[in-house]
C-alpha cells in the first residue's frame, strides 16, 4: 500500500468477500511509519547489529499501567520516557509531538509557540526505530532526501533507567557521573569502584535506628527521581515533612506549596511521600524539584565543625564554606543554597566541585572546557595555588569514558583532581570547642593562635583528625605538631647526628690515606 503497509489478503471468489489474513503495520520489526498506533499489543524490536536484520537486544513499547513508553534490554529495563507532573518524577520526558505521532494522532497534543498546531500532514516523511544500539530515534527526511535525525533517547548515560542504581544520584555533567548520595555508602564498594554502578547505594545507618541519635534531611535542587508513593493535601511544609518523620518506611518527602490555576481557582499544597527505596535520582535536572531525602544526622555531621553537605556533596572537616565551620585555612569552598552547587576558589576564580572523596583528601573541580584546562596544565599558577595554601593538584584533565556505547555521550576532560594537606589542630577560644576531640584542651600554640592541643601522653593526628597516643599516630608533615617538640631534644638529635657525621667522615679519610700508602710500601 502507498503507506508502506504490507498486507496480505484472503480473498472469497464466491462470496465476493476480502479479509485480511496478515499486514506488516500490526507486526513490526524495527521501525514505526505514520498510521500505525503504539498499542499495548506492539512492540518494536532492534536488529542485532546494523547489517544484520535478526532480533536484538532491544525493545520498545508501551507501559499502559504507567502511561509512558519503555525501552527494554532483554528483561532488564533500559530507559522509560517522563510522565510531566508535579512530583518531579523520572524519565525523559517526550515530546508532545512524538507522543502524539505514536498515538497515530488520535492524543491530545500539548501546544507550545514552536508547533502551535500538530496535523498528521506534517508525519508524512517520518519514521521511528528502536536502533540495534538501544535508541528510540525519530527522524525526518529532508529536502535532500536524507533521513535527518531529529531526535533521539537516551542520549547521556543519565537518561538510562536507574543508571546509578538505588540512591546512587546521576550528574550527567559531572566525568565521573554517579555518586552516593551523603549518608549512604556503595553496597558493593568493589564493584562501584570499578565503574559498575548498578547495585547503587544503601544507608550507613537505618532509619529509626536506636544508634541514630535524630534524623533530618538532605534539602537537595533541581532533582529528578521515581514517583512517589503516596500524597495528602498538606497545610504546610512542616506538615509534611513531620508525617515522613513520623514513619519509619519514609525515605524523603517532597512539597509543593498551593498554587493559583489560570482560572483564578486556588489548588491546595501537596506533600509526596517515598515509602520506598529511592530510584532513578538525577540532579542538575532542567525541571527537577526540591527533594528532601532522610538520613542520619551522624552520618553527615562528624563533628560540629563540619560544615555539613551542600546539594549532594558532603563537606568534611577541615574543609570550610564559611566562619563557623571547617578551619579557617581551608575556607576556599563557597556553597549556594539556591542551586546546592559547591564551588572551590582561588583569588577570584570560582571552579565547580563534581566530588569529594574524604577516605583518600581529594576534591575534583571542573574547568569551562578542555581547552582551559589544557590551558591550566601548561601554566599551574592559573590555579593560583600558592606555596602556602593547603591544596595542591594530584591530576589534570583525565578523559577516561570507560567502557560504554559510543552512541550515549559523556562529559569528559575538562576535571581537575586537587589534594588537601592534613590539617593542624583544630582552633579554638574556649575548652568548649575541643570538645569533639577528646585528650586536647585549648591553649596558645608558638604561632600565638589558640588550637587544640593534646596531652603530653598522645600527639596529633591530621589524617585521623584525633589526639593519638605516640606511636600510633598517621605518618604525615604537620608543622604544628613538629613546633611542640621540646627545643632540647631537637638540640640533641641535631648534636649526635653532628658527632656521628664526623666519626664516619673520620674513618672514610683514614681507608682512603692507608689505601694510598700500600703500593708505596710494596
């Protein structure tokens, strides 16, 4: 047919009647043609590579239960498009235009000012297909006759369904895109570490756990997750987030306050609740909400210099984002509440902060491009970075994608990896704030500052961040430290290392006279 429908006909020469016995619209393989329909029956299937027309791995279809489309990679669920709603909820969201193609014209299209009107006239040179790499494409042929691809997904390694796994947070503009959110920690660190992210993140510590003194939440922006579970009208933000602490199956909460229909008719505030394991989180997502997801205050507050978390980073001491928090030698951190993004500086310069890794005391920060961090490489006092500042850069300008399709892009090259010395005792005005390091007390240092200091029997330790009893302490260069030695022992060590230098000064120039003097005996 002129649809590019292949249909085979049974026909009755008696009765003068047709049926159709088999058409190629109701038994697609790889690609959708305007007339057909997207049903809960069809089901479009990848070839298995681009020459080979057998069936792939991968599938399209329609979720009628969730109202969206599904893309499958044999029986694991690979992508699903977005359902547009208040909650924030995942998945890429489709465009009106193609949904309403998919439905055969007969949805109701969402109108924008780009396509004002939507009319099937404008699908006559248009096809879909569910490619052998698992993307969905939509094109178009062009006035050159050549099939244009006009859209497609998933595109970034974000848009796969759950990319991170259970509570890992996506960041598509990030090198190394998955991390766990604060408060959780990978379930299979080894697996994790390898660039495997699929078995996601689980809680350091329960919720309603006798361990955990209180729970609060992580006030995270512009965040993309699963949909919720359940949802009340709520008088107020309050409210709703007292009716997650008051369930112990709550994992976050979400609240929209009330808003004001084009009518004039007022819509009452909404609280949404996740009653179970959060899925699909992605941050720095254009039409993402304000999340608040529960955790344990003692899993992101270790001491109360800590300055706590910033959108999905922790920021552990001594890093500083501000006076009353972190040490002050380390305040180089600026975090906006707004957008939850955390920023490093440097005399001017602001760089954003992708991760954070306090096991090891690293930082990644992200240059504009890979041109300027080509550009910082070749110059290091770009950074400004001087000799006496507390970090220093471990790498430059990794591009390492892994092993993953070429057909999804990813955001790579453009990070730098900067390190942090350990620091010096914490400082202080009054015994009160040495209270979270047990064996110091606060007294003046020979630098005039008030720090600290341990007790004569343990010394301090700036990568345990603890008063150590000698000889257990962490080998590291802490010049605080090294100034409590007492001057005689330091007078001592440097006289005996004297004496012993001479001695052996000595008896090298005694071989070497008595070697010279043998053949003159012989």
């Amino acid at each position: 047919m002129d649809t590019g429908n292949l249909v085979v006909i049974d026909e009755d020469d008696e009765e003068h009647l047709m049926g159709t016995v088999w058409q190629s619209f109701e038994n697609p393989t790889d690609t959708f043609l305007p007339g057909m329909k997207m049903d809960e029956d069809m089901v479009l299937i990848s070839w298995q590579s681009y020459d080979d027309p057998a069936s792939g791995n991968f599938s399209f279809q329609l979720d009628q239960e969730a109202n969206q489309f599904v893309i499958w990679k044999r029986s694991i669920r690979y992508w699903r498009s977005g359902v547009s709603d208040h909650s924030g909820s995942s998945g890429s969201e489709m465009p009106s235009a193609i949904s309403y193609f998919l439905s055969n014209f007969t949805s109701t299209p969402v109108r924008n000012d780009s396509v004002p009107y939507l009319t099937s006239s404008l699908y006559t040179n248009t096809r879909m297909v569910m490619s052998f790499a698992g993307q969905i494409q939509y094109h178009q042929l062009d006035t050159e006759k050549i099939w244009s691809l006009i859209w497609a997904q998933p595109r970034t390694r974000c848009g796969l369904y759950n990319a991170c796994g259970n509570f890992g947070s996506c960041n598509s503009n990030n090198e190394e895109v998955c991390k766990c959110l604060p408060g959780f920690q990978p379930v299979s660190p080894e697996y994790w570490n390898s660039g495997d992210n699929s078995r996601g993140c689980t809680r350091r510590s329960p919720l309603c756990s006798n361990n955990a003194v209180k729970d609060t939440f992580l006030n995270l922006k512009m965040m993309r997750v699963t949909n919720p579970d359940a949802q009340f009208k709520a008088k107020n933000e309050i409210e709703c987030k007292m009716e997650c602490l008051n369930n112990c199956q709550c994992e976050a909460f979400l609240y929209e306050e009330a808003q004001t229909t084009k009518g004039g008719e007022s819509e009452s505030a909404t609280c949404w609740i996740w009653t179970d394991d959060l899925r699909d989180i992605q941050e720095e997502y254009d039409s993402g909400r304000d999340l608040n997801v529960r955790i344990s205050v003692s899993d992101t507050d270790s001491t109360t210099r800590t300055c706590g978390t910033c959108g999905t980073n922790l920021i552990p001491y001594p890093l500083s984002t501000g006076p009353k928090c972190g040490d002050p030698t380390y305040l180089n951190f600026y975090c906006n509440i707004s957008s939850g993004q955390l920023s490093f500086t440097a005399r001017g310069d602001a760089y954003r902060v992708t991760k954070i890794n306090p096991a090891i005391h690293t930082f990644v920060i992200e240059t504009e491009s890979a041109d300027s961090c080509k550009a910082i490489k070749s110059n290091d006092n770009l950074l400004h970075l001087s000799q006496s500042s507390p970090f220093h850069v471990i790498r430059w300008c990794n591009a390492d994608l892994g092993n993953f399709s070429t057909t999804v892009s990813f955001k790579a090259g453009d990070e730098v990896e900067i390190g942090w010395d350990p620091p010096p005792e914490p400082t202080c005005f009054s015994s009160s704030d040495c209270k979270d390091w047990p064996n110091s007390a606060c007294s003046v240092t020979v630098d005039g500052k008030k720090r600290c200091l341990c007790n004569a029997h343990s010394r301090w330790d700036g990568l345990k961040l603890n008063c150590t009893e000698a000889g257990h302490y962490s080998k590291q260069t802490d010049s605080s430290s090294i100034g409590k030695i007492p001057l005689s022992l330091i007078i001592a060590v440097a006289l005996i290392s004297l004496i012993a230098l001479a001695i052996l000064s000595s008896t090298i120039i005694c071989i070497y006279l008595q070697r010279r003097r043998m053949p003159r005996l012989q």
